[in-house]
C-alpha cells in the first residue's frame, strides 16, 4: 500500500512539475511570492510594474496550470516541496 500511495505521490508530482515548466520565469515568481500572503499591490511594488500587469501574470498562470484560484495554483508548488 505504501509502495502505491508513493507512486501516486510521484506521479501527481511529476505532473505537477510538468505543468509549472509551463510557466514563465516572471509567473512563476509572482505565483512564489502571491504564496507568501502578499498582495497584487505588493508583488507590483517590488517589481516596479503596475498592480494590473501583476494581476495579468496571475491570470496567465491559473490558466497556464488550469487552476480556478490561486489556492489551486500554490498547491502545485507545494506538491514538488
């Protein structure tokens, strides 16, 4: 049993994986810093772009990781950690 629950971990991690590489280098550390808690406002603040190019981003990547919500998309950072 535990030898399945390790493959289905490994596969659903694969796949995680798989989609992530979808993202761009800007998406993907949007998506890191959105899973610290912080806000739009913030992630444009410290990247000197406007708080709608942060929120294009994150739109882009839910897509990109066929996500309803940001929750659904730090899942799969979480999945490879």
């Amino acid at each position: 049993m535990e030898r399945i629950l390790r493959s289905l971990s490994e596969t659903e991690s694969a796949q995680a994986e798989d989609r992530l590489s979808r993202l761009t280098r800007r998406e993907l550390e949007v998506l890191r810093i959105l899973a610290t808690g912080v806000t739009s406002k913030q992630v444009a603040q410290q990247f000197g772009v406007s708080r709608r190019t942060v929120e294009l981003h994150r739109s882009s990547l839910l897509a990109k990781l066929g996500a309803r919500n940001l929750v659904q998309a730090i899942g799969e950072i979480a999945m490879l950690e």
